[in-house]
C-alpha cells in the first residue's frame, strides 16, 4: 500500500555537476549544525549553575532541544515536498543563527529552554539537506553522495561533545554557542550563493502532507519496530552521554572540560561500525546484528558501572577510567550499529516515501534520546552513577526483548 503526495521534484539538467560540487559542502553544513544537538551534554555541568538549575533539571538542557528537533523532523522538514529547496533551507538555518545567538546570550534559565528548543527545531535542516543532496545527485551515485552527507552529520555528533567541551574550558560555554551561531551564519550565506533552486512540481496542501506521516506510520511495521528499537538505544545513549561529564568531574578522576573533550573523543571509534552493520544486514543478518548491537549497549554500561562506581578501591583510578572511556566506545558502537540497521531497512520500503520515512525515523528515534537526557538528571540525584547504568541498562534491555521477540526483521 502506499501513500503519495503530489510534489515529485522537476529534473535539474545540471544535476551531476552541482551533485559532484556539493557533496562535501553538504556534509561540512550537516557536520556542523548537528553540534548544536550534543554540545549542551558535557556542559551540563557549566550551564546548569550559570543559570540556577537545580540538580533533577540538568537534563532538561539536552531533552528541550532534542524535543525541538524531533519538533522540526515532523513540521518543517515535509516542507520540502512543497516549499522550493534552497529558499527553505536557508531560512531555517537563518532562524538558526538567532537561536543559537538567544542561548548565547540568555539571562535567565526559562529564555534559554526557549532558545534551546528554537535551536533543535532550526537544526532540522540537517534532515532537508539529505534529500536535496540525492535529488541533486545523479542516480548511479545517489547512495554514495547521500552516505557522504550523513559521513560529515555522524563525525560532526562524534565531535560536539569535545569540541564544546574545549570552548567551555578556555572561553566559556556561551561562546560556544556564539562560535556556533556565526559558523551557521557563514554557511547560510554560502549555501544561499551555490545550491540550485529545487522546486515541487505540484503544490500540496500543508494539512495532507502531514496527514501522509501519520499514513505512514500505520502502514509499516517495519518503521514502528525499527523506531522503537532505535528510541530505546539513544535513551540509553542520552542517559550515559548527559551524566558521564558530571561523574569525570568528580574523585577520583576530576577531570576538567579538557579532560572531559578528550574523554569525548572515544566515541568516534563508534562510526567504524556503521559500514560493518550496513554489509551485515546486506548479507541477511539484520537480526543477529541487531541483537549483537543491543547486547553491547548492556555490556557498555555494566562496564560503565563498574568503572565509574562511587566505592573507592573497586578499581585503581587509570583503570576506572579505562573501563568508562571503553564502555563509552561499546555502547557508542550499539548505539550506531542499530541505527545503521534501521535506516537500512526502512530505506527497503516505499522507496518514493524515503524522505518522509527518513524523517518519521529520526524524529521518533530523537524522542527516545530526550527522555533519555530526561531521566538521567533524576537518576543521577537520587541515585547517582550506579542509578544513571542503571537506568541505561533498562533502556538497553528494553530493545534487546524487542528484538528477541521480533521475528520479523527485514533479512
């Protein structure tokens, strides 16, 4: 069954050209406002005495603004099945920079959750550049081009915690945000000045657009099960990710925002398993690779457990660190693996809907990462680290019944 809507995109002649010449502008864009998204997690710490946050509402930094670019997947980015492409595009990111400029500059905590959750909504451009990038793309290089896209969105997740991390230290976390706010500034402009208009070919109405995603939704299990099993991943990844910073500050490691960068930079050995997880579910084993990926997020946070664990003299210090940079590099590794395998799967089904199943996918997936950054704060009050794998292994657990129980997974 399938669910269309008028707005098939009019060829562009020059297509090969533009693809061949945007490609690594695309990805650069993509790399670069995905920061926003994780930054605020190992500057929980900062940000959250600057503006009187009490201990259960460090969280909430993280969750606002991944609530508002869940927000953004499934209101704005439909859009570009009826608005012309690059005029979209630039808008959003243009309303970007003054959010990101906002949480620069905020006073006060209630103005900052406000221009945190304009900066996730805003941050959905990421997800309007990928189609763009494959309708720019000729057909025989189309996965190629739109791989290298989401190559510079994972490095750039894989980088924000460092790199916030390192601004904080030596500037102060707001002028991460302002660094920020001008970057996006700069790429709007360039964007603007080289990507080709891209027009609908018809006009729908706003209204049946996003009719169609709850349409959708009902039609493919596939899109409910892969979602669910990626929500229940990033909850975990959000937990671990948003409390770890406050765990390193503390003895026996207290570590600094440069140590907590360098820490950070650990989970980029995650991205090597995406290509892996993407070979395994072509050779039919989506399933076992599934089940593998749930498996080593419950192994990275019993690790985690075990090396971050508040009874001194469990572990000398070097190896408590050693166990928690190894349990972040394990449940990273989950993390990506089922992610890859769920946009491999959906990606299978109504292929003339991969945009909307693209972004029905990452919205449902970014909620499971808010509730994730939601609990972690009162997880960590109330019972502190044990209390925060604790809550990380009931999310990792969550999804590993869920693919024991599912019989049905794409081969």
């Amino acid at each position: 069954m399938t669910t269309s809507v008028p707005g098939a995109v009019i060829p562009n002649p020059r297509s090969e050209r533009v693809a061949r010449g945007l490609t690594l502008i695309f990805a650069v864009v993509a790399g670069v406002i995905v920061l926003s998204l994780y930054a605020s997690q190992p500057l929980s710490g900062v940000i959250g005495p600057s503006l009187g946050f009490g201990g259960t509402e460090t969280g909430l930094v993280t969750t606002i603004t991944l609530l508002g670019y869940a927000a953004g997947l499934f209101l704005l980015v439909p859009l570009t099945d009826l608005a012309e492409n690059r005029a979209l595009i630039t808008r959003t990111l243009g309303a970007g920079v003054i959010a990101l400029a906002g949480a620069a500059a905020a006073p006060s905590a209630p103005l900052f959750l406000t221009a945190s959750f304009l900066v996730g909504v805003t941050a959905s451009a990421i997800q309007m550049l990928v189609p763009t990038a494959a309708a720019l793309a000729p057909v025989s290089e189309r996965g190629r081009v739109v791989g290298n896209v989401m190559s510079g969105l994972m490095l750039g997740i894989l980088l924000s915690r460092p790199a916030a991390s390192l601004v904080a230290e030596y500037a102060g976390w707001r002028w991460f945000y302002g660094i920020l706010a001008g970057l996006v500034a700069l790429l709007t402009i360039v964007l603007a000045r080289i990507v080709p208009e891209r027009h609908p070919s018809e006009i729908a109405s706003y209204p049946r657009l996003i009719a169609s995603l709850f349409a959708l939704l009902r039609q493919e299990p596939m899109l409910r099960r892969r979602s669910a099993s990626q929500g229940l991943c990033m909850g975990a990844f959000g937990v671990f990710w948003t409390s770890v910073a406050l765990r390193l500050a503390e003895p026996p490691f207290g570590l600094s925002q440069t140590g907590i960068a360098v820490f950070a930079l650990a989970g980029a050995a995650g991205a090597v398993v995406a290509p892996i997880a993407g070979r395994a579910g072509d050779r039919g084993l989506t399933r076992p690779a599934t089940i593998l990926a749930h498996l080593a997020i419950l192994g990275g946070m019993a690790l985690a457990a075990c090396g971050g664990a508040e009874v001194t003299g469990i572990l000398p210090a070097p190896l408590a660190l050693g166990a928690l940079v190894l349990a972040a590099v394990i449940l990273d590794l989950g993390v990506i693996g089922d992610q890859t395998l769920g946009r491999r799967a959906i990606n299978m089904v109504q292929t003339e809907a991969r945009g909307r199943l693209n972004g029905l996918f990452t919205g449902l997936f970014f909620i499971g990462a808010a509730a994730g950054s939601s609990v972690s704060g009162l997880a960590w009050v109330q019972s502190g680290w044990g209390g925060v794998c604790a809550v990380g292994a009931l999310f990792g657990g969550a999804a590993l019944v869920l693919s024991l129980t599912d019989g049905h997974q794409a081969a």
